[in-house]
C-alpha cells in the first residue's frame, strides 16, 4: 500500500487533572491514583489497531492534550511514543508536543519527557498575575510560571505558551501591560485565548446566577482583540489563526493539520479523529468517561464509538469553518472539487465590502476584522456550498 | 313529550371565573344527571380551550331531571351559553330560547363589566333573573356589599339572592328548588306549525352537522322534513335527541323543549344561529325575530412560519370553517410570510381561539399579522371600499375619506384605578359617554375606536389596574376620522407583514413602539441597518440596528470539528424560518413578537 500523502497527525488525549478549573469545558477529570502502565497498554492498543487500519501513513505531528498530560510518567510517553515508531513512520522533522502546567511538580519530569522524544511544550500560562489565576482556579504562581518557563527553556527548542485574557474586571491597560510582559519573555509562540463561558462549567453556574461579574462588554472585548493584534504584529508573533500566534516558521504542525483540512488519529477519553480512506472522510470519536474509554479498550480491543462518514457537503463545510480561522484561509477550487457544485464568488461581494473577506483567484481568507465575526463569516460562505 | 308547566328553561349569567361552570356541574351532579364516575370538572365545555380558560365558546345544553319539593319531577334545561362579547349575538339568541337565568356572582369580587353586558341580553330576552351569591365561603366574601351592588347598578332586587358555595355544593339544594319555583314556565301551541328556534350548531365526526333547537310552537318529530326559513333548504331529521349531556334519543319534542336533531347536513354553515325552522309541508307563518347573518369585524392574516404547512392549513382552516359559520377567510400572499389566510372573526377572542384550535388541533405553527378592523374608504368616484388589510391601502389621492368601527366601551374599575383608565382611553381617541360609581366602584363608558382597542388595549387595562378592571364592548357606528397607512422600512426595504392603519395623531408613538420593538427582536447582521416607520415617503421614526462587533469561537481544534459543523447545520435549518428582506434576514420569531397581539 502506497502512503497517504494527506498531511497526517495523532493526537492523544490524557483526561486527568490535579483540579478542575472553573472555565475548562474539556475533557477532564479528577483522579486519585490512576494505573499509568494500565492507560499506557491501552494507547498502545489502540494505536496498534488504528495503525493496522488506516495503513502507512507518514507522521507530522504527534501531540499529547488533556487533562494534564504533565500528569503523564515520562516512561508512559515513552511507551506511547514508542508504540507510534513501531506502527508508522515518523517526518524526519517530526512535532511532538505536550501540553504542561508550569508547576514544580510538572517541570521535574521535562528531561524524562525529552527523552522519550517529545521536543515542544505547550505550557498552561494562563494569566501573569497571581490574582487572577487563582480566579481562574489555577495552582501555580507568576513565579513559578516564570521558572518553569526558565526550565523548559534549557530543555526544549520549542515553547509555547497559553494566556486568556478578556477576564473578569480586567481593563484594556492592564492586559496590555500583561501582553507586553509576555512579549518581553520572547516567546515563539503564543495562544491567547479571550475567556468564553462554555456549558457545563463552574463559570457557567456562577455566570447564570448572575455571580459572574466583571466580564468585558461587546465593545472592550472588540478594543481587547484589535490590542492584542496589534501588540503581537509589532512584536513579530502576527496571528496565523484566530487565537494563535507564532514567528515565521514556528507555528503549530499539529493544530495547521487540523485547520487545513487533514487527517488525525484521535486517541484517548473523548478524542475525534478524522481519517480519509478510499476518498472517504471519516469522523471518529471515543466514549468520554475514562473508566469507559479504557474497560472499552481492554474489553472489546477497540475504544472507538459512533463512527461517522462525512458527506461531501460536511466535509466542505468542516474544511470552510476550520480554514476560515486562518490567516491563509482555504481554497474555493478544493473545494468545489469536493462537492461538485460551483460557488459563484459574485456571492461574496457583501463580504468583500465590508472588508471582512479577501478574495485572490479560488483561494479566500477572512481579514482580521471578518475574523473578529467570524461564525457570521462562516455561515455565509458555508451558505454558498449548497 | 313533556308538559308545559313541568318545564324550567334557564341560563346562567356569570363573569370568567365566577363560578359557572362550577355550579352547572353541581347542578349535574346533584340530580344525578351524570353519574359520579363519568364527571369531569366543567362538564359543558367540551374543548380543551374552554377547559384550560374557564370560557365557553360554544352554547351547551344538559337535560336535567329534578324531582321537586311539590312531589313533581321537573325537567330543567340549562343552556350554558357563551360568555365573551364576541359571541354577543350567539348570547342574545341563546337568552331567546329560555325564560330565566341565574346571575352568578362572585361574593368575594363583585359585579364585572361582562355579568352587566350578559344581564343586559337576559333582561331584553324577558329573563326572569334569581341573583346567586358564589363563593360565600371565602374569607373575603362580602355577601352583603356585593347585594347593594347588585341592586345599584343592575337594578334588580336582590334580597332573595341565594347564597351557595358551588365548590363545596353548599346551597344547590336552594338554586333547584328556585329554578322551579321562581323562573316562569315556556310557553307555546302545541297544536300549531313547527316554530323552532336554531340556537347552535356544530359538527359531530361521527354525526355530521348538529342542531340544537328551542321548540317555540308545534311539535317535532324523527324523520319529519323540516324547512330553515332564512336559507330555504329542507331537510329530513334523521335522529332526534335531548343531552343530558350526552345524546339521548326521543320520539318527539314539543312546545319549551330543547333537544338537537341531525339531518345530513354538510356543513355548520348551512345553519344559521337564530334562523326558525319550521315543517316544510306546514310551516308557521312568520320567523322568529331578531335574526342576524355573522358579521366579521376583526381580520389578521395567519401563515405557517413553515412555507411547506400551507396546504394543511388550507385544509385545517377548511375544516373549522364547516364548524364556525361566523369566521370568515380568503387566500392571502405576502413578501413577508409568503402564502397564507387573510380572516375575518367576531372579535379578538373569536380570533385567538381560531389560532389555538389550528395550532393544537392541526398541530400548525402560525404567524399572526396585527389585527386590523374593516375601514371604510370612500373613494373619489363615490365607490366605497371595505379595507380589511392595510396592505391593499390604495394610494391617498384616490380616496375622499375614510372611516372607522367605533365601540361603546364599559369599564368597571375599582376607584384608585379610574384615572389610569380615564387616561389610557384618552390615549386612545375616546370620547367619555358617563361616568359613575357603585360602591368603591366606578364605571366608565366610553366611545373609543375599535382599531385602538384591537391593539393593546386589553394588556394596558389591565397592566394599569393589575387586572382589577373588566371590560365589555359593543360596536356601535363607523365614522369618519384621520387615518393613514403607516410602513415599517428595514434596512430601506419594506416589510409588506408590519404595515398598519393608524390615526394620524397616534402614528408617531406607534411608529415609535414598533421600531423600538423591532430593534430588539431583529438579531444584528455584520453591517448596521436602520429600522424605520414611515406615512408615504415620510419617515416618522427611526432605529439603528447596530453592526456585530464580535461573534467568534476563542478555541477551535480537532476535537471541536464535528459539534462546529453539527450548530453550522442547525443555524442552516434555522435560516429556513428566516425571511430575507433585501440583504437583512429577519426571523419569523420577530414577526411573531412584532405582530403579537394581546389578549
């Protein structure tokens, strides 16, 4: 079997977490003692399968989410990381990343986790101001952010780091002195993330009771954005998506290979893959409790659920909503070939006036300002596919 | 066949919630009418609206048998009738079928403007009328009070009102024994032609069309042919019955009974509430007077917020228009809401109930355009045109004048409320006719615009006096007045659905409102878009939508795709109940609030 040349990423999912924190909507979960040797045979089993399934594929990025997965034995990546190699073969300049909480605890174990191969850290900022974090229901300080920033540094050649911003109480002046400071530390890459109370969290609860107060109106979280692009520009760290920055050449392979369309193994508690196979695009997902994901694993040798084949229309539209969050945006031609119906771009014009798209030939791509709207943006182009 | 003088024919005039049905019930119960284990509360009003409301819309009759105090058994027929000036002509046909009536009222709250309008009816209709005193066991009854009231401003006698509480059945005893005691016997010939009374009608699944009658004269018997003098058709009854409340056959009926017949009619509007029937061979001599064809005097258009439901409403509308000879509808097309219904019912009630019979019955979901009143438009050329919707408004050089429905409008409020009332209908271009008081009470007449009362007015009331106030109305003239067609423009484009009739003098507020109203309920597009109110090219108010600053996903990666596309999808199901007016996208729920009208 030839490989696949479709750009190609495995994402692994670590569900657990030391503590909750009130605005995470992700898959995590609070866990007293959790059998790491149990969880690492489990991955390997499934990497094993998935691999026997989708067959040779070349490997861009591997990426470690969670939970915590600093919360990971480095011998548990390890044998992830070895059970991959095993099954498929790795880009010479293969990503490998793993997200990290910048505590002590967490940066002890960063030579472990370089030896088992992985070579960029995503660390869990947050906020530089230690009020603030324990609002956001964090358990490290600015200062052990700093070292563990300091640590990675000696380390890793890749960091990134993630800051939310748009917080409680929090004024135009005082997240710009806390982005400048950010900047000041030269990063590479940076997420930054305005806060969105999601369904289902502490946040959430609080926000309907009306106890959440202090949230940025429409106006400041619009002044919040254009500051923190502009900050970033001059800084050399332009958006390449909406919330991510880096410098040239330092973007994240793994999350470019969601947004651009290509096809990523999702292994673990809750994780969606996407896998073309014979011009079939196919949606996978996994049971999200991680005692079910893994008696799943063990038991039936398979932790996958509801496996789903896209349509032609859904698969366009997955490409339109992703790749529309970039600053590269997507290609009307691809897509066209996709769903056999031509886009007639004369539809775009309102778009275009009001200075939210940019159309060169087939390929379009949202301004910052249409990304600051960007579902509007989104339903409209996604509007044109039908 | 029963004889004339151990007949009891009665009604019972009470306001919503005062206890009519509750004390039908009773009445049922007590003489085991019904037996215990087929009872269910409100016995009479069969549809699920009138159930859940406490109103009747439709008359309802039960055959009650009542051994009295005398030894003798008493046949008393109730006809419960509907209680909502929009049934007013069905009230004052039903009030012609019996002698008597029981004024219920509340012990505890007192007369209200819908008891007076009903006492009125039974007072033409020579109603022998036994006050009865409800609720007499609530600690806030106030017996005596609510008696001098009685007497103030009905001016009936009401020492002997008889006090009963229908809920516990304390004091029935008392109302049957009065029923036959104090209300007169019928009247009649039995000798001479069939002279009967059409008191209802409604169509029976099973049955097809049912009559209810009054025999006045004569007697009627199965498979007589009987002749309905206003319509000319003749028919063969095929079964005969009195309800008790359920059908029970009989041979014949004569002189002061009521009973209901069928005869293959097809449809409910082949009969006509008052019209007399007689036999065909042998009829009587003249009809029953006091007959009136149905008179729409409210009209709004109804479209299914789902394009695709437009034939099953046409047909759904077909089928309650077999059963409701008064509701009138024509096919309508808007830019707006696409095709629909433009129909004409007795009033706001009549118009409400319509609407939650075709959503519940038919299981539609409707838009309702504004209620409008029929203007008159008299044109230059002497042509003078009935205007049921503001979207036929022709344009103003053609037309001479135009006038509009007034009403004589009672309002009883409690006396810390009457400046409120005096005020609102003010606002609303009324006239004060008089102006008194009974007790703490007072009670104002007005003359007031019917357009003006379709629109909120019943809300306002009865914000404004906590819903203290009662309200009761009859139409009374069209007159001439300065009324114009007000459009509503968003984003320069005009919203066909939203324009309205108004006088001049009230447009700018109620420009204003609607603007205001339509700022809210239109979700913001990427650009900003005015929301205007105009008279011809005038614009006499103004809104600015403004743009969406920020709509944006912070986070979106792998694990975010599917539920992404999924509310995609769910947006793209929602935009088919958006209508597109030029570039904006207005939801139909904006119509629906925009236009909602208040009950």
């Amino acid at each position: 079997m030839p490989v696949s040349h479709t750009d190609f990423g495995i994402y692994l999912h670590w569900p657990f977490c030391q503590s909750k924190c009130p605005y995470c909507d992700f898959n995590s979960h609070v866990a007293d003692a959790v059998d790491q040797k149990k969880w690492a045979s489990a991955f390997e089993q499934e990497i094993s399968r998935l691999a026997d399934e989708v067959g040779p594929r070349l490997v861009k990025s591997i990426y470690f989410g969670g939970g915590t997965p600093s919360l990971m034995h480095p011998d548990t990546v390890d044998r992830i990381l070895l059970a991959i190699r095993r099954h498929f073969s790795l880009k010479n300049d293969v990503e490998i990343t793993l997200e990290a909480n910048p505590t002590s605890v967490e940066v002890g174990r960063f030579i472990g986790y370089r030896d088992a191969g992985v070579n960029r850290v995503s660390m869990g900022f947050q906020a530089l101001n230690d009020v603030d974090l324990r609002a956001l229901g964090r358990l490290h300080t600015v200062a052990s952010a700093l070292a563990a920033l300091e640590s990675a540094r000696t380390v890793f050649d890749r960091i990134s780091f993630d800051l939310i911003y748009a917080r409680q109480h929090q004024s135009l002046k005082s997240w710009e002195d806390e982005l400048r400071m950010a900047l000041d530390l030269g990063p590479t890459h940076l997420s930054l993330y305005q806060l969105t109370i999601e369904d289902g969290t502490a946040f959430a609860q609080r926000f309907n009771a009306g106890a959440l107060r202090g949230l940025p109106g429409e106006d400041l979280a619009v002044d919040l954005f254009n500051t923190t692009q502009e900050l970033c520009d001059a800084n050399g760290l332009p958006a390449y998506e909406v919330s991510n920055h880096a410098r040239s050449g330092q973007e994240s392979v793994h999350n470019q290979i969601y947004w651009r369309g290509g096809d990523y193994l999702g292994i673990g508690p809750g994780a969606h893959g996407r896998i073309t196979m014979n011009g079939n695009r196919f949606a996978t997902t996994s049971p999200k409790a991680p005692g079910a994901w893994l008696a799943s694993v063990l038991g039936s040798g398979s932790g996958e659920e509801d496996r789903e084949c896209l349509s032609a229309m859904e698969w366009a539209e997955e490409i339109v909503l992703m790749g529309l969050r970039t600053a590269e945006g997507i290609d009307l031609s691809h897509i066209q070939k996709l769903t056999g119906k031509k886009i007639d771009l004369r539809q775009l014009v309102g778009l275009k006036d009001l200075g939210l798209l940019h159309q060169e030939g087939d390929q379009i791509r949202t301004t910052l300002q249409g990304r600051l709207v960007l579902n509007g943006v989104i339903r409209e182009v996604a509007g044109l596919l039908v | 066949m029963t004889q004339l003088d151990l007949i009891r024919n009665f009604s019972i005039v009470a306001h919503i919630d005062h206890g009519k049905s509750t004390l039908a019930d009773r009445l049922i119960q007590m003489t085991g009418t019904v037996a215990a284990r087929d009872m269910k509360a409100q016995m009479l009003d069969s549809m699920d609206i009138e159930r859940e409301r406490g109103i009747t819309i439709k008359a309802n009759t039960v055959r009650i048998e009542y051994p009295a105090k005398d030894g003798k058994t008493y046949i008393l027929n109730l006809i419960d009738t509907p209680g909502h000036v929009d049934f007013a002509y069905e009230v004052s046909r039903s009030m012609r079928a019996v002698e008597g009536s029981l004024l219920v009222v509340d012990a505890s709250q007192g007369v209200e403007a819908q008891t007076l309008a009903n006492v009125y009816h039974a007072l033409d209709a020579g109603h022998e009328i036994v006050p009865v005193l409800n609720k007499i066991d609530l600690p806030a009854a106030e017996p005596d009070r609510v008696k001098q009231q009685i007497e103030d401003v009905i001016g009936l006698d009401a020492s002997n009102a008889i006090p009963i509480s229908a809920k516990s059945g304390l004091g029935i005893p008392d109302v049957l024994e009065a029923i036959v005691t104090r209300l007169p016997a019928p009247k009649g010939d039995r000798d001479a032609p069939l002279k009967a009374m059409l008191v209802d009608s409604w169509y029976d699944a099973y049955l097809g069309v049912v009559v209810m009658v009054r025999i006045m004269d004569g007697v009627m018997r199965r498979s007589d042919r009987v002749k309905m003098m206003q319509t000319g058709a003749a028919y063969g009854i095929d079964k005969l019955a009195v309800l008790k409340p359920q059908m029970v056959d009989i041979d014949e009926l004569g002189p002061g009974e009521i009973g209901v017949f069928t005869a293959s009619i097809k449809q409910v509007r082949d009969t006509r509430v008052g019209d007399t029937i007689t036999h065909e061979r042998k009829p009587c001599a003249e009809a029953l007077p006091g007959f009136k064809p149905a008179q729409p005097v409210v009209f709004c258009g109804l479209f299914p917020v789902d394009a695709a439901d437009f034939e099953p409403l046409r047909e759904a509308i077909e089928k309650l228009s077999l059963n409701d000879a008064s509701f009138s509808t024509e096919m309508e097309t808007s830019a707006a809401l696409g095709f629909g219904f433009r129909c004409g019912f007795l009033g706001l009630l009549h118009l409400e109930v319509i609407r939650e019979r075709l959503e519940r019955e038919f299981d539609l979901d409707l838009i309702t355009t504004a209620p409008s009143v029929v203007f008159k438009l008299y044109m230059k050329d002497g042509e003078v045109r009935d205007l049921h919707n503001p979207a036929d408004m022709p344009d103003l050089t053609y037309v001479d004048h135009i006038e509009e429905p007034r009403i004589k409008a009672t309002i009883l409020v409690p006396d810390e409320y009457l400046g409120d009332i005096l005020k609102l209908c003010q606002e609303r271009r009324g006239i004060q006719l008089d102006l008194s008081y009974a007790g703490s009470r007072a009670m104002a007449v007005y003359d007031l615009p019917l357009a003006e009362v379709v629109f909120d007015f019943y809300d306002r009331l009865k914000s404004v006096t906590k819903g203290y106030a009662s309200f009761d109305y009859v139409i009374s003239e069209y007159r001439e007045d300065f009324l114009v067609k007000m459009s509503i423009l968003v984003n320069d484009e005009p919203v066909d659905a939203l324009s309205m009739m108004v006088h001049r003098d009230r447009a700018e507020a109620r420009g204003r409102s609607m603007v205001e109203k339509l700022k809210e309920l239109i979700p913001r597009h990427m650009f900003k878009i005015p929301i205007q109110a105009a008279i011809g090219a005038r614009v006499i108010a103004r809104e600015t939508l403004s743009a969406m600053r920020k709509d944006v996903t912070a986070k979106c990666y792998g694990g975010d795709a599917t539920r992404k596309r999924k509310l995609l999808d769910k947006q793209k199901a929602g935009k088919k109940k958006m209508r597109q007016f030029g570039k904006v996208e207005i939801p139909q729920e904006a119509f629906i609030s925009a236009l909602k009208m208040d009950s």
